[in-house]
C-alpha cells in the first residue's frame, strides 16, 4: 500500500496481517481524493475506523492541516503510530484515539470539514455513526461526510441536518457523500 498523491506520493505504508482489516483498495482511495480534489487542503480532517490510517495519511499527503485517527484496535493503532513516524509526520497536525468510535464522537470537542468512516462491513454500524456525527454536530456546516461501505448496506436519505448527496459505486463497494 502507498500513498498515491501529495508531498510524499509513492511512499510505503505499513500493513498489518491482511485479514485484520479490509484495506481501502487503491483505485476507491484514488477516486475519493480525485472527487474531492482541492477541498483537502488546509482542512480538518476526521478517520473513523482508521485501520492503518491509510486514508488519513493520504488527506495529510495532499495538504490536510490537521488528521484525528480514531482506530479501537491496539495492533492497528501501532501501525497508525508507526505509519506517522516513518513518514515524517508532524505530530503536533495529529491526534489518534485508541478507543470505540461511537464514545469518541461522544467526546469530541472539534468540529470537521470531512469526516471519513469505513467501518467493518455489514456489521450495521454506518447508520449509527452517521446518526452519531449528525447528533454531535461534529461536521463543520459545509462539511462533508464520506463513508465507504458495503453495497448491500442500507444508508438513510437524511439524517438531522445531513442529506445523503451522492454515490458511487466499485464493484461491492460504495462510497456515499452527506453534506452537513
């Protein structure tokens, strides 16, 4: 796995065993930060279930001012850690949480420009996440929801002030847009 684009396109990313997680594939990553383009820059930027941090570095890559990782598992938070350092990421652009996602939104004290969630899948935990984001007024207005997920899962057209506002498809995939 590599970063793809940015200050530190080609770089390698650190892996766990690939069972342990359902990686980003690279061409879903790609066209993610194609469809975003510019609007990564200099923004805030939060990765729920974060994995290896994949996605956070590569929003870090392409200018993110600022990158919260928000990973429960110990091994997984380890490679995030160790993923920052061998890049030669500031820490001081960075917060990881070693915790449940739905506590941590709970607690957060910081608003987003986008929020980034791909959850285990058909697990039923998008909705609930997406109802958490929306009840703790997490995203900026204007904000900007990503959440990659399963096909088969059913996500709700509006939740509170969030309005499911496009989708796109790869293979089993989806990645759907809310905008705050």
């Amino acid at each position: 796995m590599r970063i793809i684009a940015g200050k530190i396109k080609g770089r390698k990313i650190k892996t766990a065993n690939r069972f342990a997680t359902r990686p980003t594939l690279s061409r879903v990553k790609a066209s993610l930060f194609d469809m975003l383009g510019d609007r990564v820059k200099g923004i805030c930027w939060l990765d729920l279930y974060s994995g290896t941090g994949n996605i956070g570095l590569e929003a870090l890559s392409r200018g993110a001012k600022r990158v919260v990782f928000v990973e429960n598992n110990p091994t997984q938070v380890k490679i995030i850690k160790q993923n920052i350092a061998s890049l030669n990421f500031s820490e001081e652009n960075i917060s990881i949480y070693k915790k449940d996602v739905l506590k941590t939104i709970e607690n957060l004290k910081e608003e987003f420009d986008i929020v980034y969630l791909a959850p285990p899948f058909l697990k039923d935990m998008c909705s609930p996440t997406i109802f958490a984001i929306a009840e703790n007024k997490i995203a900026k207005p204007n904000g900007l929801i990503a959440v990659e997920h399963h096909k088969k899962e059913f996500l709700p057209e509006t939740v509170e002030t969030l309005r499911l506002t496009r989708q796109k498809r790869y293979g089993d995939i989806m990645i759907s847009f809310y905008s705050a």
